[in-house]
C-alpha cells in the first residue's frame, strides 16, 4: 500500500495551518501559563494590570479568538475529503483507514489533556471526525445545509447563557471563587504529588471531558464547511477559483463588521469586568463574529499566494503546517514545562504571554523547515501515519492535509 506523495499537498492549507497554529497559541497560552482555565469557566473577567495590556487582549479577542480555531476546523474537513477519496482512489479501505486515524487522533488527545493541560482540541476533533463519515456520500448543497444547521443549533443553544438569572450567575461566581483557591493551592504542591494530579482529574479532565457533547455540533459543522469547500476544489484549483475567495473575503468583512462594532463599545464599558451578562453578551457576539473573520484570513491568503507566490517567510509557515501536530503538540510541552520549571505560573501579565508566543513560533518557524529537509514528516505525523496503517499489508505514507 503507497500513500500519497508529497507533491500531492496543497501548499496553500500548509501555509493556513501554520498560521492558524500561530493565532490558537495566541489565545491558548494565558490558559497554559495561568488559572484562567477556572475563571472562564465559572464567568469570572480578569481584568488586565495595566492600559497596554488591556488594549493587547482586546485586539487579541477582536481579531484572533474564535477565528483561528474555527479555521484549523474548516481544515479539518477539507483534510477528511482529501484522506478519503485520494484513499478510495487507490482502492483502500478509506473508512477504516480514517477510522484508526481518529482512533489516534483520540489517544493523542487524551494524553494531552490528561497530562499537560484543560485545552487540547485533539479529543474534540476525533470525536466530531467520526459524525463525518455519516456525510461522506452526501451531495455538495446538503453539506452545506448540515453546516449552517448544526451551527445554528449550536448558537442558539449557546445563548440560552443570557437568560440565566444575574442570582445564578453571581452564585456561580461565588463558587468560581472557591474552586480558584483551590486551584492555587493545587497548582502549589509539586507536578509529581498525589494531591495535583487529584485536583487535575477532578476539577479539569472531567469538566472538560463533559463540555465534548456540546461542542460536537460547532466542530462538524464546520468540518462540514471544510468538506463542501473541498468538494468544490476551492483549495486544489485555488488559481482558478479566486472569484471565490474574492467573494468570500468581501462578505466575511461585510458580515464581521457589525459584530466588532457591537463589541467596541461593550469592551469599553465600566461594567465589563464585573456583570456577567455583558460578559456572556460580548462572548456570544465574538464566537458568532469570529466565524465570517476565519473566511477573511483564508481568503486572504490564498488570494496573496496564488498572486504573489510563498515567499520566504510563508514557506516556513508552510513547513510549520506541514508539521501541525508535532508542532500543537510542542506548543504545550515548551510552554507549561517552561511555566513550572521557572516558576511563573499565574504571574505573566498579557505581554508577557504574548513574548512567550513569538519565542515559540519563531522556534518552530525555525525547525520545522529543517526537520522535513532531512525527513519526510514531523515525528508525531510519523506516528499517527504508523498506527493508521498499522497492520496493512505495506508501510504507507500520506500527507495529512
């Protein structure tokens, strides 16, 4: 069994994943380096120390969160399509060969969240992948639907938080309150104790391990969008097809503008860092309006490549897309082993999370163009090949694109 060569990946997704893995780290990190995991969860505001910060998280919640991992998940779908029918090409059992692919995907996942850290999105993407296989077959136009659908419910499901009582919120606060002392005193004692790794599994992994069933509708549907978008050859005819993204980046701005400018004026107001329900308000308006935005940085730039060209610096982010789950995975190791070894954890300030971003990128940005020179794929890619096609009849390869 041959799997797919490399000169059959789509530059273009290379480039959007490693930048999308650049915006996710972005938003991820003050969760790795802090307690903020247990203040969002319990609809708690932290409000940054001082005016520049405060300004930095704002651009960050503006333009970054939301949008970066929604588009990895469009990836995603658009990555199944390829895996499938470039399997069912070459007559192999593509469903089962996808199936021990999220089976991998899962254990990653799980170890991740269980022995790092609250926000791994592996577990939810092996999850959602399997909901996929239900629309393999199914036409273009209805993949579509199915997106917009489960999407809907998603969010409409997710704005019943504006209709809790200001009493229940303030009691889940309260509560909040209690579980971050205990958090702090959790995270005190040292990585190896009992005591931690209890704290971990029941206030953490089990939270989150519940919260799977809710987001499952927000990730397939778009894994669906990824699917009908790869269905149309949007990404492997992207020079053909740049009407499309034209399109597409005009009307995500048209769409996103009315949410940014919903947003300004709640960010700025006195009561943002203290009443829940303009935080729940302000978080709804950001999760919709992060969605047309992921449109308008793909579009973007396909639209520059397929014009221009890579270039030096896109090539490297090409590589560290090429590289994503070694490179996801990496993200977490540097970053928390870094934050409890040099004992600065729950200290940094927003800057100070956003200097820890670029030190990371720009290391990855700089191996990750060495490690494929000298071998074909990142190491954890080599593993996930190896345990998909473990027990085939030859070793084969493919391009996770």
């Amino acid at each position: 069994m041959r799997g797919v060569e490399q000169h059959e990946r789509v530059e273009t997704l290379d480039i959007i994943r490693g930048i999308a893995l650049m915006g996710i780290l972005l938003i991820n990190v003050h969760i790795m380096t802090s307690l903020d995991f247990f203040k969002e969860a319990y609809g708690i505001q932290a409000q940054p120390e001082t005016a520049f910060d405060n300004i930095l998280a704002a651009l960050i919640e503006f333009f970054i969160e939301g949008s970066f991992i929604s588009t990895f998940s469009i990836l995603f779908g658009i990555g199944f399509y390829l895996f499938m029918t470039r399997a069912e090409a070459k007559g192999w059992p593509e469903r089962r060969l996808f199936v021990k692919r999220l089976l991998a995907l899962g254990v990653f996942g799980l170890l991740h969240l269980i022995v790092f850290w609250v926000g791994d999105i592996l577990l939810y993407y092996a999850v959602g992948g399997f909901f996929l296989l239900l629309f393999y077959k199914v036409r273009e136009k209805f993949l579509l639907v199915w997106s917009l659908v489960l999407l809907g419910v998603f969010f409409l499901f997710y704005s019943t938080q504006l209709l809790i009582p200001d009493s229940f919120m303030k009691a889940m606060q309260a509560t909040g309150y209690n579980v971050l002392d205990e958090a702090e005193a959790a995270y005190e004692v040292p990585f190896f104790s009992a005591a931690y790794w209890q704290f971990r599994f029941q206030e953490e992994v089990l939270l989150v391990l519940g919260q799977i069933p809710l987001l499952i509708p927000y990730v397939l549907g778009l894994f669906l969008f990824g699917f009908y978008a790869a269905k149309k050859e949007w990404f492997q005819r992207a020079a053909e097809k740049r009407i499309v993204f034209k399109r597409m980046l005009i009307g995500g701005l048209i769409a996103a503008v009315p949410f940014l400018a919903l947003m300004i004026p709640m960010r700025l107001s006195d009561t943002f860092f203290t009443d829940p329900g303009v935080i729940y308000q302000y978080d709804l308006l950001l999760r919709i309006g992060s969605l047309p935005l992921a449109l308008v940085y793909i579009s973007a730039i396909t639209l520059y490549v397929t014009s221009r060209g890579a270039g030096p610096l896109l090539n490297r982010f090409g590589a560290m897309g090429r590289m994503a789950l070694t490179n996801y995975l990496s993200h977490t190791v540097l970053i928390v082993l870094f934050i409890h070894v040099s004992g600065l954890f729950n200290t940094l300030t927003v800057t100070g999370n956003v200097i820890v971003v670029i030190a990371v990128v720009a290391l990855q940005l700089w191996w990750s163009p060495i490690i494929l020179r000298r071998w074909q794929y990142g190491p954890m890619e080599a593993l996930w090949r190896k345990l998909t096609y473990a027990g085939s009849s030859k070793k084969a390869t493919d391009s996770h694109t």
